[in-house]
C-alpha cells in the first residue's frame, strides 16, 4: 500500500471577495506568493491580523482564491492564545463557529461566525480512494513514525474529488506532537 504524504497546516484565512476589497480596498485581488500541494490553492501575498478578545495573531496569510464565506483556521492553541471559540470542524463547516475580526490596510471586517480548528483529513482523488479502499466521507487512522514521537491519528476524514491531489493535512499542534517534518509519511489504517 502506499503512502500518504503528511502535510502541516498552519494558520491562515479564506476570505469572500467582498471581504478581500473591506480589508484591501475595492478591486483588489490576491496576489500568488506560492502554490500549495492541492491544484488551484495558494498561498497569497495578502496578510492580517486576527484580533480576539485576549490577543492579536499578526500577519496571517490569506490563501486563495477567494471562497463562499469567510474561515479562519487556528489550531487550539492559536484559538485559546487570543480567546477565541474553534471548535473542530471540517473546512466549509462554520455555522455557529467562533467569532474574531479581522484587520487589513484598508479595512476591518467582523467575522460573526468562520473561526474553526480545521478536522484532519486526507485528500484523495478517486482513483487513490480505489486504490486505499474508502470512499469520501469515510473516516480512518493514520499511523506517522517519525524519530521519537511516533503515533496514530484517529478520526481522520476522507475527502474524495477529481480536483484533489493525495495528501493528508494536520494542524501544527498535532504537528508538533509528531514531530512532523516536511516530507513526513503516514500509513492508512481503517
């Protein structure tokens, strides 16, 4: 069975085109600093600040291109350093998530609901969900050695789409407990 590649997720924020022109001014579009693994995703020139009630995260990449809604991915510990609600959701599933605002050169834009930790999950195109046996929606584990910190993540989601491309993607906290490098592999246990 192959691998699967483990990659870390740090925190960032999708926004609506009409909150990208609030926070940067009318017209403006993101700006590619670098392709991300996953076709089609970057991650943009466009930086803000993330302010909770406690605390400010500064200069948090916005990736692109602009989505449906506005989300702002932290893991726990982000969430808990400035005081906002995250719970553990998969990416799109913001209803009655945390709250935060939002600050740009050129605007502030209050996100009344958006801020999730986003759930592990693996990205698969159909093909590779054949070949691992799952389907979309399926949740499995996934077993990383790394040197010291080995373990096994459990509820991890499968998500399946012609548009993907094979890789699994965790927050740094859980990073972190694994030691994660780039190029970190994981074996898929169901």
């Amino acid at each position: 069975m192959k691998q699967i590649l483990v990659e870390t997720s740090a925190r960032h924020v999708h926004v609506t085109k009409e909150d990208l022109e609030t926070l940067f001014g009318a017209g403006h579009e993101l700006t590619v600093k670098s392709w991300l693994s996953q076709p089609g995703q970057f991650a943009s020139e466009e930086q803000v600040d993330i302010v909770g009630p406690k605390n400010t995260l500064k200069r948090v990449r916005i990736l692109g291109p602009v989505r449906p809604a506005t989300q702002v991915e932290l893991s726990l510990t982000d969430a808990r350093s400035i005081g906002v609600t995250a719970p553990v959701r998969e990416s799109g599933d913001i209803a009655g998530s945390g709250a935060c605002k939002l600050v740009g050169p050129a605007g502030e834009v209050e996100v009344t609901e958006g801020v999730i930790a986003a759930k592990r999950h693996i990205h698969m195109t159909p093909a590779d969900a054949e070949e691992f046996g799952v389907k979309d929606k399926d949740v499995v584990s996934v077993k990383v050695d790394t040197n010291g910190r080995a373990l096994v993540f459990g509820d991890v989601v499968v998500r399946v789409s012609e548009k993907f491309s094979l890789a699994m993607h965790i927050d740094t906290d859980e990073s972190n407990a694994a030691c994660a490098v780039n190029g970190t592999m994981g074996d898929m246990i169901k």
